[in-house]
C-alpha cells in the first residue's frame, strides 16, 4: 500500500517536470532533435532548506538559485555556495502559480570561480498554506532591501 502513496508522489513530481521540460524543449520535440532525457533549463528558482531538527522547511533562510538543466528524475543548479541540507524545497514559477518540489541534495560539487553546481533529486510535489506564502514572501523581501543598502551607485 505505501508503494503505491510513493509512486504517486513520483509520478505527479514527474509530471510536472515532463511539463516545464516540454515548453521550454518543444521546438525541439517538434522537429525530433530531442533525445536525451536531460536538457539545458535556465531559470531562477527559490530554494528553501529544511531544518533538520524539526524535519520542515525554514521559510526564512529560502535564497534565489538558478537552474542549469532539468529532466524528471532531477534537478541542476548553479550557485554561490554549496547546499548544506539534507533535504530543501524548491519553488518554480508557473503562469498561475508557484510549484513546490521537495528535493533530496545528491551533490555540491564546485565549479570554480566561486560557483557550485547542485544536484538535487525531486521526491513529491507540495502544497504550502497562506502562512507559509506569507513567511517565504517576508523573506524575500528582507533579501531584496538588504541588497539594496549594500549596493553602491554608479
């Protein structure tokens, strides 16, 4: 019984990642130049970690990252510093909504130059409540005036 509860998860995570892989790759669908499973995919996406003690996302330690490549089975990113979760949640933008993907940390593995490419496989898709938007969204917000106090004019 509980296998089936995790293949669900699995295929719905599946199935909203075959979905954005579809529209950003369809022109290349069309024409039958696609065939790897795994295709280049850049577009920011808001990570949040869990915290390990208390096995939940802490909504107010949640950073912008950006996508180098997606498939159904995982996740790329490239970032500033490594991932020192377990376990984050990573929020992508749809048209009519933000998704959110609960996602083991595979790798951290450093580029160079101050970058790391992270590796994350996708578990399940997850719907969060009014007060969880609303602390994500404050969080948000304090990075953004932080960055502007710190910038300097031109």
């Amino acid at each position: 019984m509980f296998g089936f509860i995790f293949r669900k998860k699995q295929d719905e995570v599946r199935k909203l990642l075959q979905n954005r892989m579809n529209r950003s790759f369809l022109r290349q669908f069309r024409y039958g130049k696609r065939i790897d499973p795994r295709g280049s995919f850049c577009e920011v996406v808001w990570i949040i970690p869990y915290d390990d003690a208390v096995k939940y996302p802490d909504f107010t330690q949640g950073y912008p990252a950006v996508t180098k490549d997606i498939s159904p089975e995982g996740l790329s990113l490239i970032h500033t510093l490594p991932i020192r979760a377990k376990r984050v949640l990573v929020a992508l933008e749809g048209a009519s909504e933000t998704r959110f993907v609960a996602c083991t940390h595979t790798h951290s593995t450093n580029l160079g130059y101050g970058y790391y490419q992270i590796g994350l496989h996708p578990e399940e898709v997850l719907w969060l409540d009014e007060s969880e938007l609303n602390l994500l969204r404050k969080s948000y917000v304090e990075q953004v005036e932080s960055r502007r106090e710190v910038a300097v004019p031109c």
